[in-house]
C-alpha cells in the first residue's frame, strides 16, 4: 500500500484531492496488471518527482503518473488543442502511462519533464516528455515541448543503465561507464563548455568507470564502484557542495541530492551528507543506522534498520510530518512517521514524501 504527504496543490500525492496533508495518506492507485499481481513484479522499483508532477514505477515496469499534465510531463494522451478544447489537466489520482507495451525500466523527473529509459525495437533508449526550456528534452535544438514521449537525440550505442533529473537538466550513465547530460549547463552540471545543451553530450573528464548519478539543483553527483569509493562533482559549489566533498566515499550503498546538497548512506548504516542546510535538511547528529534514503528538493526521509521512517529538513508543507505552517522545518532533528505495516520503499520529491509498504 502506497502512502503520500506533503505538498499537493497539483494534486501531484495521488490521493484523491489538492490539499496539503501531513500525515500518509493513502494512494489512489490502479490495480496491477493480471499478469503481475503478486510477487516482486508488482512491488514499487521508484519514485520520482519534478515541480508538480511524479512519476512511479513498478518493477514489471508498469509506470504511473499523476499531478500537473498541463503540458504533457506525465504523458496521458493529452490531445491536442482544438478550438473547444484544452489541454489543461491535473490529475489526483495515480493513472497508468500507457504510453506502448515496451517495459519501463527506469524514470527520472526535472521541474516540468520526464524521462524514462525503456525498450523500443530492441534498443534500449531514452523517451522524454513535458516542457524543457532550456533543453531538458534532449530531443534537439529548440524542442522545448513535447506532449507525447520522444527519443532523446543519439548518443552512443552503448546502453543507459542509470538515469537522474535535477531542476533542469539530466544526465545518464550508461553500461560502459561513461556519462551523459543535457539541459540547464550554464554552471558547469554537464561539463564544458558551460551551457545549455539540447541533445546528450558527453561529460568528459571522469578519471573512473561510473556507477551511478544523482542530480541537485546546479550540479551533478557521479559515483564509481563502492570497492574504491571514487566520486566526482561537477557544477557549482554553492553551498561549499564541491569543496566539502570528502576524499572518498568506500563502501557507499545509496546516493542522492538535494537542490543544494549531497547525501551518501554508507553500508554501515551511517549517512554522510555535505551542503546547503538552512532548513536542517543535512543528517542531524545521533541518526540511528539506516537502510534506505529517499532525498527531496531540500529534505530527507529514511528508513531505519529498525523499521522506523524518520523524516527531516523543509517541512512547510507538512512533508517531515509536522502540521502544515509557514515554518515547519525539523532541523537538528528528526520526526517518526506512523507507519502500520512493514516498510518496503521511501520516497520523497519537492515537498512530498512517500511510503510502501505491505499490505
């Protein structure tokens, strides 16, 4: 069961209203296909959100969406404009982007596009929708729209493995290693030369085989093998996100960002995080050992080993489950969620929190 809080004026929780809630909520989702009802294959793989929007996916590569679809981001079949007709729409409740029969194996989201990596006539590419003004599309020069999926312009042949959104722009990392980005690049998030790129170009300068990427609000996260620990920022370091940076960071199991910071959960259960925290958004002192992290715009909610979900950071909108209020920041510390039921998954976006567990 799928539980949400936090911001909702877009109705982007999928719970069946556009208020604020700061206390889960339960998900109005489709029921799963007859073929994956039960088993691994129905269980949720991500969840990722933009500005207004999000995107859910599970791992049968079924992908949901819901929130803000004025402009395509969460790919409906929105027709196009007619002289009696719009092409406004929100949704509030999850609805099944059915978009082909191809497998959704991945998903990634920036302020107003989405990005999925899937299977289209044997290859594995990368389709985007939405609104992308300053090339978060990746479909070439001048493609700021698109209300239905289009692939992004040619990279390599080599396949994506790894996708991750930022507020404007995207970058994959594929099966040999390297990385691509397109999008917002006047900070220097997809390397040289300083700006905007409207097709996938790649991010030179990796001294190592990249694993994964994670994207903040002007720059991008890439991670290697945790057996060495090797890491690389690329952008701004606003927020002292670049020189703060430790050597190494051996033995990593997740990574994320923030708009204006870096977290890094360690096997351990200890998570490291560096950056901006005028809301308390980085790891308050004494956390307990965790096992999973979901990293918002500017908070954190974490799975304990112990089971518990704690949450932290910008809480304006009720999305570290304190009550809605001008000020609802949890810094310095951390707030429970009530949970009932094991917890399988967190999630967390722009304001919003989620959490999966079994029924």
């Amino acid at each position: 069961m799928l539980f949400a809080f936090g911001s909702n004026g877009s109705g982007q929780l999928g719970i069946g209203h556009r208020d604020d809630v700061s206390i889960p909520t339960l998900c109005i989702v489709p029921p799963p296909r007859a073929e994956h009802n039960s088993g691994e294959e129905d269980e949720i793989a991500c969840i990722t959100a933009g500005g207004n929007h999000t995107l859910i996916q599970r791992r049968s590569g079924v992908l949901y969406g819901t929130g803000d679809n004025t402009d395509g981001r969460c790919h409906l079949g929105l027709p196009h404009k007619t002289e009696n007709q719009s092409c406004s729409a929100n949704l509030n409740n999850l609805t099944v982007l059915e978009y082909s029969t191809s497998m959704v194996k991945q998903c990634a989201a920036t302020w107003e596009a989405s990005a999925i990596i899937t299977t289209r006539e044997s290859a594995t590419v990368i389709l985007t929708c939405g609104t992308g003004n300053r090339g978060e599309l990746g479909q070439g020069f001048d493609k700021s729209s698109s209300i239905d999926f289009g692939m992004v312009g040619s990279h390599t042949n080599v396949t994506p493995v790894d996708i991750a959104g930022g507020m404007n722009h995207f970058v994959t990392v594929m099966s040999n290693g390297e990385a691509y980005g397109w999008g917002s690049g006047r900070k220097g998030q997809i390397g040289e030369p300083k700006a905007d790129c409207w097709s996938p170009r790649k991010l030179e300068g990796i001294p190592f085989r990249a694993v994964r990427a994670v994207c903040g609000r002007d720059f991008t996260y890439i991670v290697g093998s945790p057996d060495h620990g090797e890491h690389l920022i690329l952008g701004s370091d606003k927020f002292h996100v670049r020189s703060a940076a430790p050597t190494t960071i051996p033995a990593w199991k997740e990574i994320g960002a923030s708009w204006g910071g870096i977290y890094v959960l360690l096997e351990s259960g200890a998570l490291l995080s560096w950056g901006r925290n005028d809301h308390g958004q980085l790891s308050p002192s004494s956390l307990p050992e965790l096992d999973h992290i979901a990293v918002g715009s500017e908070h954190v909610v974490a799975l304990a080993k112990t089971g518990k979900v704690l949450a932290w950071g910008w809480g304006e909108h009720g999305n570290c489950g304190s009550p809605i209020a001008p000020n609802g920041d949890v810094a310095g510390r951390w707030n429970e969620i009530p949970v009932q039921g094991s917890v399988k998954i967190v999630g967390a976006g722009c304001a919003t929190s989620w959490i999966d567990t079994k029924e």
